[in-house]
C-alpha cells in the first residue's frame, strides 16, 4: 500500500492541463506574454484569463499588466513559488509512474 499516498502528491493547481501547460511554458523562458501562452496552451482568451488569475492567486506567476502603444500588453513571469512547486509536481509524477 505504499503507492496510495501517490495522488496526494500532486498538486491540485498544477493538475489543470492549460495551467501546467502555462507553468511549463513559463520554467523555460524568463516571462511570456497573454498571447504567446494562449497559442502554446491552445485555450480560449476567457479561460487563459481565468487559469492565470488562480495561479496568480497562488503565488505561482506573477501578471504584469503594460501597453503596447496604446493597446494593453500582459506579460506572465514564473515566481520561485510557482517554480518550486513545477519541479515538485514533476517529482510526485515520477514517483507515480515509477521513474
């Protein structure tokens, strides 16, 4: 019984397929913006919307809101939290899958 513990593990924020696509993308470059990480994420402009406000939320990403002229620009940054918290998913799954 001692892979029951498993799913525990894992973290519930990041066991949303877009938000750790949005994190993943985000541990390989240092920011992104709203754009990029919707192309990359496949996802609805109202859902990336909603995914960055709970890992913002959490303390995973940081949301820089700016202007590209006169047009708003939204640049994601991971936090050292979110990161953490990628590489520990990324642990727990090993784990689970017996990596």
């Amino acid at each position: 019984m001692s892979n029951e513990g498993h799913y525990n593990e894992l973290d519930p924020v990041l066991s949303t397929p877009v938000r750790l696509a949005i994190v993943s993308a985000l541990v390989k470059l240092k920011q992104a913006d709203f754009s990029y990480l919707m192309e990359v994420t496949a996802t609805t402009q109202g859902n990336m919307s909603h995914q960055l406000k709970r890992l913002q939320a959490e303390g995973y990403v940081e949301v820089i809101k700016t202007f590209k002229g006169s047009y708003p620009h939204t640049i994601c940054k991971l936090t050292p939290k979110g990161r953490k918290a990628f590489e520990q998913y990324v642990e727990a799954i090993k784990k689970y899958l017996h990596l």
